[in-house]
C-alpha cells in the first residue's frame, strides 16, 4: 500500500482547517466596534510642525472651551458617539504626562463608547483621542505613524506642537 497520498493528505489538513477558520472570522462588512487591536498609542516621530489650523478632515459638531495650563486654546469635538459621550463627562480638568514624546495622556473617570466608530485614521498633531484599551484621552502634539482600530479621534485643538507637547493640565468646558 502506498502511504505517499496520505501523508501528502494528513500534511495539508492542518493548513485547510487553519484557512477554513481565518476566512469564517474575516469580516468584511464595514467595522463597527472600534476595539480589533491591542497596540498602544502612536510611537514618536521626529515631526515638530505645528498642528495645523483647522480639523481639515475630521468633522466637527460641537465647539468646546479648552485651557492648556490656564491659557484658552479654540478646539471642537467631532460628531462620532465617543464625543458626544466625552461632551457628557464635561467640565473636565486633567493633569496630563507625556507618552512616548508624541502625545500627552491622561485617565478619565470612566470609559468612552466605542460603538459606531468610524474608520481608523492616523492622528495629526493637535487630535484629540481616546485610547480605548486603557480608557485614557490622548492629546497629539506629533502626527500619528499610523492609523489605530482602538484609537478613535474625539475633536481637535488648534494650538503649536510646543504648547501642546509642553502642556501639564488641560481643562475642558463646553462652549456657552
């Protein structure tokens, strides 16, 4: 008997099983939990250009009053459901750390939604984020080097990456 087709068989079983399982956990449709990876925030970059102007990209719903120790910067959140939630914890003083000379983070008093999230996007300097697996804000103050499933934009500070980077408490209103 010849045992050749068999082994070829029992060699090839594994990698199908394995090909079966990976192709009936892909998803396709479009992502609606924000929580699929398990990476800390952005690592540093050698970038120190100011945040830029204007959200560019991100959309804005809902203009709030931002201090970064005691001096008033104009910032907005976007109109995703981890903002408006966000907005629900306000007023809100935190005293910030820096994290990996990209960002400055600090804890919240309680974890943000992260249903209905839009697409991933890379941070830019002056983005406001939430850093889902820890439950922390983020504040950029050095664009992102990629794009994050667990990090969800929330809004966006108009202010020069050395008065972000440099910033020890930040306290949030909303807007009269």
């Amino acid at each position: 008997m010849n045992l050749s087709p068999l082994r070829a068989l029992a060699r090839a079983g594994p990698a199908a099983a394995l090909l079966l399982v990976m192709t009936a956990c892909a998803d396709d449709s479009p992502p609606s939990s924000a929580a699929s990876s398990a990476s800390k925030p952005a690592s540093p970059q050698a970038s120190t250009a100011p945040a830029a102007t204007t959200p560019s990209d991100r959309n804005t719903a809902m203009d709030i009053r931002v201090t970064l120790d005691g001096r008033p910067v104009d910032a907005a959140l976007n109109d995703s459901p981890a903002a408006s939630d966000f907005a629900e914890l306000l007023p809100l003083a935190l005293d910030l750390e820096d994290f990996h000379q990209t960002e400055r983070i600090a804890d919240l008093p309680r974890r943000l939604t992260t249903s209905g999230a839009p697409e991933p996007r890379a941070p830019k300097a002056g983005d406001l984020t939430y850093y889902a697996p820890w439950g922390n804000l983020a504040l950029f103050y050095r664009d992102g080097d990629s794009a994050n499933a667990d990090l969800l934009i929330l809004g966006h500070i108009d202010a020069d990456a050395d008065r972000l980077a440099g910033a020890d408490r930040i306290t949030i209103e909303a807007a009269p």
